[in-house]
C-alpha cells in the first residue's frame, strides 16, 4: 500500500525548479515519510533519532500545559464572574472559552511562524528545519489569553525573521525565539502582556468596574448548548466585588506573601487555578513535562537542576536580606508563584540558545534562576523575571561556554608544558 | 582531642542553658563538631592520597582516599581479576549489538585468491607511489612492491606471493589497487636474520623500513604513515576491539601468541618511551595470556562501552599526545607479523578475519592482509541489497566485491541497504532500530541484537542538540565545538581543543547518535589534512 501511495506522490511531486512549491512538497512529504536516505561513507549505521523526533517530543510534553490551560481559560473567567466556582461546575462553558480563546492564537501563531519558515527554506534553497514545530507550540503558552491577534502575529513576524531567520536559521539564533516573540509584546505593547487587567479573558475594565459581554460565537453555542438542555453563557455581566484581576506576583509586590494569601491558596497555586500567562500555571502538569524530558533525555537536567539551585539560594539570600515584604517571602513559595517552572523546564532548556557545554549549562542554569528571581522580587517594574533572565543568559550563553572551552584549551596546553 | 572537645562542648552548652537559646547552642556546637571531624577526615584522606602518590600505587586506579567515590557507591563493581591491576574506568560510551556476531571458529572453507595492496589506505603517501612491479610479475611474500617517492626508504610489500595480475587506478591516474593471485603454495622472500639484543634502534628501523613493517604502523597525530626521523613518545596496541561486530582478538591471536611476544619485544626498542598495552576489563573472561602475561609493556585495562577499545581514547587516558607529539599505534595481528619478521625471517601477512552482519554464516576466516571482499563472501550473502564494509559499521569503508579488505582491517561487515520510505517513522518508528534516545523503549530491551540497514533515520540538519556528543566520548574534548572549529578553519582552536589526539574512528560513535546527521568522521578528515598542511 505504502509503495503505491509513495509512487503517486513522487509522480506529482513539483520540479525543483519550482522552489516554492517543491519545498512545501518536501515538507509536508517528509512528515509523512522518512526519506529514503542511505549513509555514506562515514557510519554506515545511523541512531533512529531525528530532529523532528527530537521536536515532537517537547511537543508531547506541552500538552498536559495545554489541555490544564485551555480549560483554565475558561475557569478565570467563570470565576472572575462568581459563576460556576467549582472547578468542574459548568464544564463544557470553560472549555469552550478557552477554546475560542486558545485555537485563535494556536493558529495564528503556527500559520504566520510556519509561513515565514516555509517562505525562507524556499527562498535559501533547504528543506523545511523543524525548529518552529516547539516555537509555535511554546508561544501560546506564554501569552495572555486576550492577546490581540495582530499582535501576536506581529511578534512571530519580528521573532522569527529577525531573532531566527536573520541568523541562519534554526540551529543558528542566540535568543530563544518564543520569548524573543513575548518580550516584542512586552516592549511594544506593554498593556496588552502586564498589569492587572489581562490575565483574565472576556472581561473589560469600563471604569471601575469589570464586566464581560458575550460575542457572536456564544450566542451562536448558546443555541446548542441549550438544546442539549445544558447550562449556557447568557448575556455576560458585572464581575464579582473585590476582583482585581492580579495575579499571585502583582499581589506580592502590593503587599508581601499576607496579600498573595488573602486572595490564592498554596493549593490553588499548585494546581493552577490562578490567572496568568495560558500555560504557566498548573505546576504538576509541568512537572510532569520536565520529567518526561529529563527521561527521555530531550532537555538538559542540568539547566533545569542548576536553575532551581540558583532560584533556591536566592530566594534564601533574599530572605535573610528580608527589606521588603517581598523579599520576606519563604524562598520555596517562589516556586508556586509565576512561571518559574515553566521558564525552567521549557524556556532554558532551548538546547541552541542555552550554553552548549556541560559545565556551562550548570553556570548558565544557576545564573538564570539566580536573576530571574532578582528582577522579580527587586525590580518593580517587571513583576516576572524569567523571561528577561533567559534572554539575558542566551546572551551570556556564548562567553560562558568561551570560558569553558578556553580552560579545556588551557588544560591541554598546561599538560603539555609538564610533559615537555 | 575528643575528650577536649567534650569538655569545650559541656561549658559552651552550660552557658547557653542559662540564656535559654539551648537552641542555637546545641547548633553551634553541632557545627563546630561536625567541622572538627570533616578537618581531621580531610587530613588523613590527604596523607593517604599524598603517601599513595609517593609510592606510585595510585596510578593501579584503585581508590586511596577514605572517601568512596560516587562510583563506588553506586556503580557496578570491577571484576576480581582487576585487583591490583591499573584500570581506566570509562563511562562513556554505547555499545551498539547488532545481529551476526561472527562464531568463534575458523571457517576453513572460506578463501581468497586475490589480495590487493591499496596505496589509499596510508595517510601521508603521495596518491601515485613509485611501483617496482608490472603487471605480469611475479612476487614473493615481502618483496617490496611500490615506495612513496617523498620517503624512497618507505617500502610496501607484497602480503602473499603470486603473479601481479592488475594495477588498478582512480581518476588523475592515482593508483587504487596493486592486485595479486596468489600461488596456491606461499613462499617467502627470506629476510635478513637480525639479532635484537645486539642490533641498535636505526639497525632495527632500517630493517623494518626495507622489509615493509612501516606499512603496518601508523603515526598519530593524523593516522598517517611513520615518519622514520622521529622517535615516537609511545607505542601503543589496543588488544579488543569494541565496535559493532569486532572480532574478538583473543581469538584472533591463538596460535600466534610467540610472534606477538616477539614483536612486542622489537617495539619497545623502537620507542623513547614505551609500549602500552590497552586490556579489556569489561568482558567476564580474563584475556588472551599473550596480551596479560605480556612483558616489557605498560598494562592498562580499560572498563567501559565502545569506543573504549579504540586507541585514541586508550592513548587519552595514559599518556596523551600533546603538541609536537609523535606516538605509533598498530593492531595486535601486526604485532605477530613484525615479531615473524624477527623470529622466522619472514613476512607472515596471514590474518584472521571476522566476518559478520548480515550474512548467512557469520565466521572467522584465515587470510591474508588485503584479501578480496567477494571471494571471502562467496556463497554467504543472500539479502538483496546488501553493503560490503571494510572494517566495521561505524568507521568501515564501503566496498564492492570485487574491491578489498583495507590494510588495516580485520573485519567485513555487511548490512542491508536502507533505501526505503517509512511512513510516520520518525515519530512511530514500528521496526526497532538502535539507539542512544530513551524516546525509543530500548532501554528495556538492553540485550536486544538489532538487524540494521543503512537509512540514516531522517535528514541533515544544522547542529541543534547539544551534549550528546560527549555523552559517548569518554575523552576531554568537546567534540561539538571542535567540529565548528574546523568548519571555520579556525586553527588554533582546532588544535587547542583536541583535534590532534582523535582520529575518525574516536568520533565515529558520536557522528552515529548524531540528531542532526552530520558527516562527522568527514569533517574531522577535512579538519586534520588543513592542520596537517599548516
């Protein structure tokens, strides 16, 4: 079966000539197929792992994050309005909001980073390099649920074309290109990605009062929705009394670990039922994702070992320091707040932009986790510190391993001089 | 001491009962005990360590602090029969076990009639050497058939005797191929009987270089022919091979045991300093008595996967070769026949080949060096589209049958062609294929044998994954980074992270796991001719 289906489609496979059309071919061709590649001289024997193999499986390790935050979409937003409180209360309406939330941006954000992907292998004459396959996965995940659309297409464009493809590619770039994408909406479009007022989906500041208002699309699974004889969205309306919209950080800063308290739970930390980025919260889930990717060995245990030290030690230094009320905050409840976990398991991890050798993984590692939580905790301006962390050290990323490779260097020269 | 320090404890602890904070007394004085202990601890480790390196006994690799090691603790435990012994423990490293393990026995059926001297296979000669034979001629085992015309001295000689029958080339008129039928009856040119205790080191290489031992012996760095004006720092001889298929070299040397003795016994004089020998200490079975009860000989074992019976990682972890560094390194089957060369006046080029993989009988055969690849697999091949390796799989050279064993191989390994499409095979790969990733369940299959083929298992990529490199090399080298420094031609680089101490085998494993499918074992070639011309 599999022969005739590959003869038909070598018979329509478009002309290299064609750049555009051929390249498209051979990507779709390839997902569908290994190609019929034999080593040449050199190994005659090659290990069954691949690139897309490689990819594939940080994807895999993404979806528990995307299941927990679709529906947590959804939960915010009921429970914002003091609607459906339980967590399985009014099941199918959350996650139907988060799906009309999620899709959107999981789609805008594979089709214009593919896009711009498959435009660049066409135009430089290669086949279609798998690195976006984790970048469109990661992005949704890190932005506010209410994004604009044009936006986020926005900081795929400036992401992709000026943080990858103007650096050769996948394989080439020095900054991880999802949070590249993050931090273009930070900077540019500050309102849209901090503050109170987004972390929370459907629902509109007007004044001083929050309140939400349902679209078409509701009202369109209204209709279903009640014909089934289910609970439905309804017109929308005014959020409960003393919703602020802030997450556990923006708490913190206000008024220490009491204020982050009187508003979550540990518990609801831990689990994730807290606004935030789409799917930074839920904490076992992400777990999960890490240990899948330290056993099968995709990510680097390292960084994410030596970034948790580095988060832990300077979460103590800060509670010894202890000035502020934030700083007062039990070292390991940094864990719980934010996105920590995330950046760790998925952010860092990056194996092309994060540092290359061993050693200068356990420095890079240490080093994110220890600036991350100093922006966080002693910067005002940024209630978050991962993002800016990680991209600070794929900078460094490159003189660390300098470092580590010139004392390899050194090592070798100094043996030498002793045996001469 | 302790009896002081209970003393100091009780009037510290009397005070802090007063005060109420027993607490941070009890604390204190836990500290201040805890950092007592650890300093005295420390002191006598270090006494041992310094006392061990005086007597020289922590070169056997056995542990002399008080301290275990983390491997000690958790790590399997060496074999008895390397107590005492220097052993270099390597934990890097993959075994791949590949279906067609060659039995142990000689098949006596399997033959070859014609035998090639290739000019290619030696690094460093000019691609056209001087022949002193034509087409027609006949030779006898040992007489000398080309030189290079850069080093007139340096001479090849005939494996077996018979009529030259072709004198293959490549293009430019390169020759490819000096080949022979062999006489059904050996004869052997006589060689000069040299007498080693009297003879000197030029005696000794003016010998080996006229009656063709050079051609056996490689010169590292850049795996190239002996250059005769420099004395080597070392000689070194792996006795196993761990690559995929090997042939067992403990089988390899039975019978051969006096020669290989002998041939040690010429080395050592050959050296300024001296011949090492890597031993397996992995394997349940002590080694051969010929490479154990060698003597005159630096004995080092060497606990570890593949590539731990490779020279180059064995050379690693005795005496590494540093800048302006020359060291020898030959295979034990060559030991035996410079040691004839001495014992028995003659060129015994006879060799014992392991041929495995996908054949039908995979077996031993008696030869000689350079034997016809098809001859040998007469009547045993009956896949459909298989390839002909000389050497093994990972580092071997692609051959057909009517081309060669290389000189320096002692192994033919065929496997399947992999030309086919697999639908979704890079994500549900339903065949098991070997591999490094715990993404595939091998890792509950450790003693499984695979049935290989050739597809590459996806496409050539820009270097993406980090770090799996050094996981399967048991070598300081960031292979990784001296693959790019070669890549730009950054030579200072190349040479100050390590490019002088590997050879394409040492790195074979890691182009093998590489995600990326990069032609490894190539680049690294590139990058030691562009050293090598600097």
């Amino acid at each position: 079966m599999d022969n005739g289906l590959i003869k038909f489609l070598k018979k329509i496979e478009p002309s290299k000539d064609k750049k555009m059309l051929h390249t498209l071919f051979d990507g779709f061709f390839t997902f569908a197929f290994t190609p019929n590649q034999t080593t040449k001289n050199g190994v005659h024997l090659r290990d069954g792992m691949d690139l897309k193999r490689t990819m594939i499986h940080v994807v895999i390790a993404l979806q528990l994050c995307y299941l927990f935050g679709t529906y947590n979409i959804g939960h915010q937003h009921f429970y914002a309005l003091g609607e459906f409180t339980g967590l399985f209360d009014g099941f199918h309406l959350k996650l139907t909001h988060g799906l009309v939330k999620m899709l959107p941006i999981f789609v805008v954000a594979n089709v214009v980073g593919l896009g711009i992907e498959f435009f660049y292998a066409a135009k430089k004459g290669h086949p279609i390099e798998e690195g976006y396959i984790v970048t469109g996965a990661l992005i949704p995940l890190i932005m506010p649920p209410d994004l604009p659309l044009w936006i986020l297409a926005m900081s795929i464009v400036f992401a992709v074309i000026l943080g990858k493809e103007a650096f050769g590619g996948t394989g080439m770039n020095i900054w991880n290109i999802a949070l590249l994408a993050r931090v273009f909406v930070f900077f540019a479009y500050p309102t849209t990605i901090s503050g109170d007022d987004v972390w929370v989906s459907g629902i509109a500041k007007e004044g001083i009062t929050y309140s939400t208002e349902y679209t078409m699309v509701h009202g369109w699974l209204d209709n279903l929705f009640s014909s089934f004889g289910w609970s439905v969205f309804g017109e929308g309306g005014v959020v409960i009394d003393g919703f602020s919209g802030a997450t556990p950080l923006s708490l913190a800063v206000s008024g220490g670990w009491e204020a982050v308290t009187s508003q979550f739970t540990v518990s609801q930390m831990w689990w994730g039922l807290i606004p935030g980025s789409i799917g930074e919260t839920c904490k076992p889930f992400i777990i999960f994702g890490a240990l899948f990717l330290i056993i099968t060995g995709i990510a680097s245990w390292r960084v994410m070992l030596s970034m948790a030290i580095g988060c832990a030690v300077t979460g103590m230094l800060l509670n010894g320091w202890g000035a502020t009320e934030y700083m007062d905050i039990p070292w390991y409840y940094h864990f719980y707040m934010g996105s920590f976990l995330f950046a760790m398991a998925f952010m860092a991890t990056d194996p092309v932009t994060a540092a290359s050798t061993n050693t200068g993984k356990w420095i890079y590692g240490f080093m994110a986790g220890m600036v991350g939580l100093i922006i966080r905790v002693i910067n005002p301006a940024y209630p978050e510190g991962w993002m800016l962390a990680i991209l600070f050290m794929n900078t460094l990323a490159p003189t660390i391993d300098f470092y580590v490779l010139d004392a390899n260097m050194k090592r070798r020269a100094r043996r030498a001089q002793v045996a001469a | 001491m302790i009896s002081g320090l209970m003393i100091f404890s009780s009037v510290v602890y009397g005070q802090g009962a007063e005060n109420a904070s027993s607490f941070y007394t009890n604390l204190l004085i836990g500290t201040l005990g805890f950092v007592v202990i650890a300093v005295l601890l420390q002191l006598t480790d270090n006494l041992l360590l310094i006392e061990a390196k005086k007597t020289g006994a922590d070169k056997t690799g056995r542990n002399f602090s008080i301290f275990p090691t983390i491997g000690e603790i958790f790590k399997k435990r060496l074999p008895a029969r390397l107590d005492g012994e220097q052993v270099v423990r390597l934990d890097k490293g993959h075994d791949i076990l590949v279906e067609g393990e060659s039995l142990e026995t000689v098949d006596s059926k399997v033959k070859a009639n014609t035998f090639a001297l290739q000019p290619p296979n030696y690094n460093g000669i000019k691609p056209i050497p001087k022949l002193v034979v034509q087409v027609g001629d006949s030779v006898k085992a040992g007489d000398e058939l080309f030189y290079d015309k850069q080093n007139p001295d340096l001479k090849f000689v005939a494996p077996v005797s018979g009529e030259v029958i072709a004198l293959n080339r490549k293009e430019k008129r390169a020759i490819k191929e000096v080949v022979i039928l062999a006489d059904k009856k050996q004869e052997f040119r006589t060689l000069p009987s040299i007498d080693l205790e009297e003879s000197s080191r030029e005696d000794l290489i003016a010998f080996m270089m006229e009656y063709g031992a050079f051609g056996m012996i490689r010169q590292r760095p850049y795996n190239v022919v002996v250059d005769h004006t420099v004395i080597p720092s070392n000689i070194f001889i792996s006795t196993f091979d761990s690559a995929p298929l090997a042939p067992n070299l403990n089988f390899v040397i039975k019978g051969k045991e006096a020669a290989f003795a002998q041939g040690l016994k010429v080395l050592s004089k050959l050296t300024s300093g001296q011949v090492h020998l890597g031993l397996d200490g992995k394997s349940e079975n002590s080694p051969s008595p010929a490479f154990v009860e060698a003597e005159g000989v630096e004995k080092t074992y060497f606990y570890g996967a593949h590539p731990a019976g490779n020279v180059g990682i064995q050379i690693h972890h005795t005496a590494p070769i540093n800048a302006n560094d020359t060291v020898w390194t030959l295979d034990v089957q060559a030991v035996a026949t410079i040691g004839s060369m001495v014992a028995d006046s003659k060129f015994d080029a006879s060799r014992v080949v392991a041929i495995g993989g996908a054949v039908d009988n995979p077996t031993y055969a008696n030869t000689y060096i350079g034997a016809n690849i098809g001859e040998l697999l007469k009547d045993n091949v009956s896949i459909e589209k298989p390839r002909y390796i000389s050497g093994d799989i990972l580092s071997g050279e692609q051959k057909q049958t009517e081309e060669f064993l290389n000189i320096f191989d002692d192994q033919i390994s065929v496997v399947k062609e992999g030309d086919y499409y697999e639908m979704f095979g890079w994500l549900l790969p339903l065949s098991p294929r070997p591999s490094v990733s715990n993404t595939f369940p091998n890792f509950l299959f450790r003693d499984h044998k695979f049935e290989v083929d050739t597809n590459t298992h996806g496409e050539y990529r820009a270097f993406v994954v980090t770090g799996q490199y050094e996981k399967v090399l048991p070598m300081d080298i960031y292979p990784q980074h001296l693959l790019k420094s070669i890549l730009v031609n950054d030579y200072e680089r190349m040479e100050g992270l390590g490019l002088l101490e590997v050879v394409e085998e040492d790195l074979a494993l890691c182009e093998f796991v590489c995600t990326s499918k990069q032609p490894i074992q190539k680049i690294l070639r590139e990058g030691l001719n562009t050293l090598r011309e600097q």
